[in-house]
C-alpha cells in the first residue's frame, strides 16, 4: 500500500529490521568521513579544545555523537584524546540500533541526546538520514508522492498543505521535484536545544536556496554502491539536506548566528593539510614520509569537492561565544 516516502523511510531506516537498527551498522554500505581515516577524529578534536577553552575547561566536557552508527568516531576520539582530557569527557553516542560490543565503557549509550550539555554535540551524516516527504510542483501546487515500501514504485497524492506547503514555498519554490526538509529543520532544532552551553555542529552534504536540484536528491545505498531508493529496509535512503533551513532553524533556538562552511575551509581552519611531503622526507625518514603520505592523501580524500569534500558543516554556538573557524 502507497505510503508518504517519510513513512516509508522511517520504517525502512529505523523499523524493527531496518537498515540502521540492524546489521552490521552503514559502515559496511559504504564510506563516510568518519570511516576514511583518523583525520576528522583529530580536526574534531582540535574543535572540542577550542569548545573546551571558551567554556574555561569545566570539571566535566559533554562530547556526543548524534547518529553514532558503532560507535567509530568516538571510539576514535577517545583514543587520540590525551589522559587529562579524557578523564573530563563525558562522551555520549546517540542512535537507535543496539549498543555494539567492544565499545570503550566510558562512552554512554542511548537513543536520545542528554539535555543540558556543556561542550561538543557532533551529528556527521546524520540529518540526511531523518525521514522526508517528496513532493512534485504539478499545475495546481505541490502534491505529495507516495510510495509503495517493497518495490519503490511511486503514485501521485493529495496536495502538500500547511506547514509542509509554507515549508516549500519558502526554501524550495518552483516546479518539479522537491525534498520538503522541514522534518530535518525540527531535528536539528532539537538537538541545539539540549546544548545547554557549547557548539553543535552538523557534517552533511546538503544545498542551498536557488541551487537546489530540480529532480532532487534521493537516492540508496548498498555494499558501497548506489541503488535505487527502494525503501524496504535492504538499503540506506538518504537525501541531501536544505542546509540554510537547517541552519536558520538552530539559529532560532540558540538566538546566536550559525557559520555554515565547505568542509574543505573547515578542516583547513583545524589544521588538516593535504599538502605532499617533500621528497627528500623519504630518504632522511622513511617511515616518516610514509606517515606523511598517508596523511596527506586521507586529507585529499575528505576535502576532495566530489567526494566527502562535498559536505557542509554547520556550527552552532549555544550560551558561549567561540572564536570564528577560518582557515589559516
């Protein structure tokens, strides 16, 4: 029976046998930038010291992870953070799936954030994965598309009205297809409301206002390879994020101004570089140059324009004011 694709996808992400609460978790569906190397564990740690300071390093840091997966990125952190500072961490992975086995036991597991965090709240691809309705500009308006959960097969439904169509007409007007990302706007309002004082910040691919893509963005993923968006639970189904709504929405609850930058100008500004080392470094130290190497070739690979160099983050300070994150 033709359901809204949001019901769909709910059901088909998060359900009983969905794809993120069952498995072996989306690393095995296909490469994030959590899993291409340990650089990002380090430029979010280079951001949580920078949280740290402005906070006046407290007794306790909050560091939480929305949409944790297995766990990865704060299994990673924890291992590169030095014994003074992880001894004030209090870190937290958000998600829906079971907690997996071999999780460092510091590291609380739950299926909603804490409230009231003082220090790092992250959501890296996450909000590309919270449920959406599609829509299609047909003659007489928007109108919902439905879909049928086994086989992805589509049928026209009733028209998309109040805050749905408001949605729409403010931040994806005009014809054709359309994401309607208010439910992604709500999400990330929610989570910038349980920092109490600190930064929240998201890492999605996502688009803006005038360049939205007409035929949208939805698609699937399987074993590292796109598919159809058949959303009968085999298959990641995931949408790329309206991230000025998103942004303006958190704003919102934090009454202070977001930054929203590429992921490239981000990572510069934590101080990855995707510089090659100087070939003499392979003659002095090889090991050393081979350290270097891998480095520099994980950093082309994060801030690479077509690949996870694609992403957005924004930040959203929360009761503290935090130096701007420029390159330098």
């Amino acid at each position: 029976m033709p359901v809204t694709w949001g019901t769909a996808m709910t059901g088909a992400l998060y359900g009983p046998a969905g794809f993120f609460t069952s498995g072996a978790g989306p690393a095995a569906h296909f490469r994030t930038s959590v899993h291409a190397s340990t650089a990002l564990a380090g430029a979010l740690l280079e951001l949580l010291d920078r949280v740290d300071t402005a906070l006046g390093r407290p007794d306790h840091l909050d560091l939480v992870d929305v949409g944790a997966g297995r766990g990865e990125l704060l299994t990673a952190m924890l291992t590169a953070a030095g014994p003074a500072l992880a001894a004030r961490l209090r870190p937290t992975a958000v998600e829906l799936a079971p907690r997996p086995p071999g999780l460092p036991a510091a590291v609380r597991w739950q299926d909603q954030p804490p409230a009231g965090i003082t220090g790092l709240l992250l959501a890296t691809e996450w909000l590309d994965n919270v449920p959406l309705d599609i829509a299609d500009h047909g003659p007489a308006g928007p109108h919902q598309v439905l879909v049928d959960p086994a086989t992805g097969q589509e049928t026209a439904g009733p028209p998309v009205t109040g805050a749905d169509a408001a949605w729409l007409a403010r931040w994806w007007p005009g014809a054709g297809r359309a994401e309607i990302g208010r439910t992604r706007d709500v999400a990330w309002a929610e989570a910038v409301a349980t920092v109490r004082r600190g930064l929240a910040v998201s890492v999605d691919y996502g688009h803006l206002r005038g360049e939205r893509p007409a035929g949208g963005t939805l698609t699937g993923y399987r074993h590292g390879r796109q598919v159809p968006p058949v959303p009968d639970g085999s298959c990641d189904v995931t949408a790329h994020v309206a991230v000025d709504a998103v942004a303006e929405a958190g704003a919102a609850v934090a009454d202070r101004p977001p930054t929203l930058l590429t992921q490239a100008e981000a990572l510069r500004a934590l101080g990855v570089r995707g510089t090659r080392p100087p070939l003499a470094l392979a003659s002095a130290d090889p090991a050393g140059y081979v350290r270097a190497l891998a480095a520099a070739s994980a950093a082309a690979e994060l801030t690479d324009p077509a690949g996870l160099g694609g992403h957005w983050w924004l930040l959203q300070p929360v009761g503290v004011d935090l130096p701007p994150l420029v390159a330098r």
